[in-house]
C-alpha cells in the first residue's frame, strides 16, 4: 500500500493551507473511526498532487491521511495537547476518539516585569503573589530599585554616589548622574585652588585639534572676586582643523561667565568672536567672552595654527555661588 497514516508532525503543517472538514455522519461517503484511529476516505479529493496538501481542515485532534492519494482523517492519540488558551492555567488534550479534554497546567499569563508581582496558577486558577524579586529597573545608576509590597519604588541614592561609566561621576539629588559632585547651599569647591589669577591658571596638558581629545573641569565661584583660570597647550595635527569650543554648564542654571584667550606659537594671532564679546586678558592676548560657550576662530600666521590657550570662569553677576561643569577641546 503507498499511502500510510500522517505523522502527528505532518498534521500541524497540512492545517495552514486546508480548508474547514467537518464529519458528517449521515453522509454516506464519509465513515468514521470513533475508537481505534481508522483511516477514513474521501474519493472526491484523490491524487499525488491533492492528499495531504489540498485535504479539507480535519478539525481538532484529527490529522490527515492519505491512502492511495485519498484524503481521510485519524484520531490523534489520546493525551495529544492540542493548542488552546495561552495563560489561562489549563490545557487542552485529545482524549484519542476525536474529541478534547481540559486538564490543569502550569501555564500563568505572562508576567509584567517590574510590577513587584508574578502569576501563578492554584488548581486551574490565576493567583497573583507578591514579588520582592521583580523590582522595577530604571536603568539608573542613581537610583535603587525596590518593591514595597505591590508598589514599585525609584528612590534616589544618596548625593555623591559613584554613577556612569566606570562609576567616574557622581549622583545629584534628583537622581541625575553628572561629571561635577552636587554643590550644597554650603557652596563647596571641589575644583583645584587656587589658580585665581592667569599667571597661576592650572595647566591641563596638551590639548590636541582632534575632535576626540579635551576633557572637562568642575569648580565653584564665590561671589565676583573668585575667578578660575585654566591653561593649556592647543596642537594642531596635521590635516585636523581648529575649532576651540569652550561651554560652560552651571549647577544653577546661569550666573556664570567664561572666556577664552588665545596666543599663536608663532607669527601673529587674529581671531574672531562671532556672538561672543571681544576682550582682553590681563596678559594683554587676544580673547572673547560669553555666558554659555565659546568657539572663536582662531588664525594663525602660516600653517601651524598651534597656540597656548588660557581660559577663565568667572560670574560678573555678583552672584554669591556659582558650581560649574566646564567642557573644552581645541
């Protein structure tokens, strides 16, 4: 005989493009197999191209078969778990004759995460419990996660905790991560001092054209007789371009001021503040000043326009305390 019974394998695929079957005892081309899984015929649909791929839908926990090119059908075993509600602790199984039965099954809904809770199922029923464990991740390193009871809770560490990549910066109060410790009502300084004057101003290296290269500085002013200075050396690589931005980002939203002054290696030093407002330094360089970022354009005599740079921060506003975050490059 060519034709045997369809694996249980089979079956699922010869679903998705079959059509509704249905059974009809009365019919009197249809015979069916109540007990023992028999094969039953259906001359209408026979041939190497019609059985098993363009047999009728044989119904829940039926599969096709085909005998000598002829559509039929077979009881799935009993005990078959045939796809029913997801979630809803049960399950469906075939009980061997063409029919389904429900049983119990550890199948809860999907869980929530975060929601400090988890499903269970208890005899057949949807139970939720609490879970400590499931605790609600901000993806905040300023911040703990916990649960209290049902209640998902985002609380604030403490100032100054240890947060960002490599835990380099530090957590404020509203649970930001920042690069600059907070700065309190006490007005702390956590910046080098003292580097009040440009003759003193703290030397941060060699600072080359690199988009890549620069860094940042934290510090406070207190009041308008405290001024910052910073310095240093701006080499121009070969083939980069200079474009030396200075921003200034204060704690309190403004208040504060920063300048930048500029001195070429060589030949003469021509720049142009655009917005910003022209001045300058004590030293007698050339230089621009403005509340928020600084970007002149520098030229130098030649090819080479390497200079030595100093930059100040100050609060012209007689503002009593002013934190700051200072970000440079050349």
């Amino acid at each position: 005989m060519r034709g045997t019974t369809a694996a249980i394998g089979i079956f699922t695929t010869a679903l998705a493009g079959a059509c509704l079957f249905h059974d009809d005892p009365t019919d009197p081309t249809t015979s069916t197999g109540s007990t023992s899984g028999t094969t039953t015929d259906d001359t209408p649909t026979t041939g190497a191209d019609q059985c098993p791929n363009n047999c009728p839908l044989p119904g829940p926990c039926r599969q096709i078969t085909c005998t000598d090119g002829a559509c039929g059908v077979a009881d799935l075993p009993a005990g078959t778990v045939w796809p029913g509600t997801v979630g809803d602790c049960r399950q469906d199984v075939c009980d061997g004759k063409g029919g389904l039965q429900s049983e119990l099954a550890d199948d809860p809904p999907p869980q929530v995460p975060g929601d400090c809770e988890r499903y269970v199922c208890d005899a057949g029923d949807v139970v939720t419990m609490l879970d400590a464990s499931d605790v609600p991740d901000d993806a905040n390193d300023c911040t703990d996660d916990t649960c209290e009871g049902a209640t998902p809770l985002n609380t604030p560490r403490p100032m100054h905790t240890a947060c960002g990549p490599g835990l380099s910066q530090f957590c404020h109060t509203d649970a930001a991560c920042r690069p600059c410790k907070q700065v309190t009502d006490a007005c702390e300084d956590y910046g080098a001092e003292p580097h009040d004057n440009q003759e003193t101003a703290l030397d941060l290296g060699t600072i080359s054209d690199n988009d890549g290269d620069g860094s940042f500085a934290c510090g406070t002013i207190k009041g308008a007789n405290d001024v910052d200075w910073f310095t240093f050396a701006g080499d121009d690589a070969f083939l980069n371009y200079v474009d030396p931005v200075r921003s200034l980002v204060t704690q309190n939203g403004g208040g504060g001021r920063v300048c930048v002054y500029l001195q070429c290696n060589g030949g003469g030093t021509s720049i142009n503040c655009g917005s910003a407002t022209d001045d300058i330094a004590p030293l007698g360089q050339k230089g621009c000043c403005s509340a928020s970022s600084v970007a002149p354009k520098l030229n130098c005599d030649g090819l080479d326009d390497s200079a030595k740079i100093w930059i100040r921060v100050d609060t012209p506003q007689d503002l009593a305390c002013v934190p700051y975050q200072l970000d440079y490059h050349f």
